[in-house]
C-alpha cells in the first residue's frame, strides 16, 4: 500500500496494529478521523492516554476499576462467598448482562496455554487459591471458554483447589464445545450460569 504522506502512513500503521484490523480498515478508520472536528481526534486521544495511566484494577477480584475496589466487590447485594472464575473483563461484561449471576467475580487475566508462553504463575491464580484457603469462598463457578486452553485452566485451578473441600461447580453446556463465552447470547449464558453442574461431574462426562 503506497502512501502520499508518512504522517499518514504512521497513523495507518499505529491504528493496525489493533486485533482484527488490517491496513485497509485502518486507512478508513484514519481518514475518517481527518475529516472529523479536532476537537474529537483530541478527545479520543485524550481517552485513551488516560485509560492507559489511570485505569486500574480491583485488589479483590482484578477486574478493571477506576478505583481499588471495584463496584461489583463493593456492592453490599452481591453474594461475596460465591466466586464465578472468568477469563477477563469481557466475560464479567457477558455474564453481567444476563442479569442472572449475584455473585462476584475473579479475572484470571487469561488461560493457560503452553503454545503461546502462557502458564499457571501467568495469571491471578494464586491470590484465587489465598481466598479459599483463608474460608472467603462457599463455591467456585468455572466460567472460561470450553476450549482446550480453558478446560486445562479450570483442571489445574480445581486441582489446587482440592485440598480445601471448597464447592466447584462448571457452567452448563449450553455453550458449545469451543465457544468463547463473550459471544454467547445472554440467554443461554445466563441458563448456563444458574444450571451450572458440579465440577467433577463435568470431568465424568468429558
């Protein structure tokens, strides 16, 4: 792709450098954002630079927060002793807008997946066993991508977990094998949510 102008070409390249945009989406994306008020362009640089500097994430669940805690932990209506074991924020989102889960969550920031240099020390994994060996949890609800990634996360955090005689329980197969779970439709995810199934008895059927 040739270019007239390497401010241009600059822009292009930075912007494709997102998920899922190619060259072609990024030009337009680019000159869209020409031919807009400045004021916009600066807006959503603004944004940006201060989601990146400020942005935090909640000390009990490590979801993104604009403060320590974040506003699902510190909701008094929330049940804190049932924990729902997600993969990141997306999948808070997704389960969220069911309307069907009352507990909290813990973001593991991932799966594991030796592939791509991603292993248990990776994630949030540790400060989610501290919780239930120090009696804050009734049950553990596994929530990650029926893929291979996520069925080996949900094995070796239940696996950890043992130890403690903690509840474990699966989301139901509602969501197909291999699906990610931010693209499920919210009314099968939230049946999935209040037809979760034992742990160990998603294990017998696998």
């Amino acid at each position: 792709m040739e270019f007239s102008s390497k401010l241009l070409e600059s822009a292009v390249y930075e912007v494709s450098q997102l998920p899922g945009i190619g060259k072609r989406t990024a030009l337009r994306l680019v000159l869209h954002l020409l031919r807009q008020p400045e004021s916009q362009t600066t807006n959503l640089a603004s944004s940006l630079l201060t989601l990146k500097t400020e942005v935090k994430f909640c000390k009990s669940c490590h979801n993104i927060s604009d403060v320590e805690l974040c506003e699902i932990c510190a909701n008094p209506k929330r049940q804190e002793k049932l924990v729902c074991v997600v993969e990141d924020i997306r999948d808070v989102m997704a389960i969220e807008n069911t309307g069907q889960y009352r507990g909290i969550y813990h973001v593991l920031g991932g799966k594991i997946s030796p592939m791509d240099g991603i292993g248990p020390l990776d994630l949030n994994i540790a400060t989610l066993v501290e919780k239930v060996k120090e009696g804050k949890v009734d049950e553990i609800i596994f929530a990650l991508s029926s893929t291979m990634e996520g069925d080996t996360t949900n094995f070796y955090i239940f696996k950890q977990l043992e130890p403690y005689k903690v509840v474990t329980s699966t989301i139901a197969r509602g969501i197909a094998v291999g699906d990610e779970l931010e693209y499920a439709d919210e009314v099968t995810l939230g049946r999935s949510i209040l037809h979760r199934i034992p742990f160990e008895n998603s294990l017998k059927s696998d």
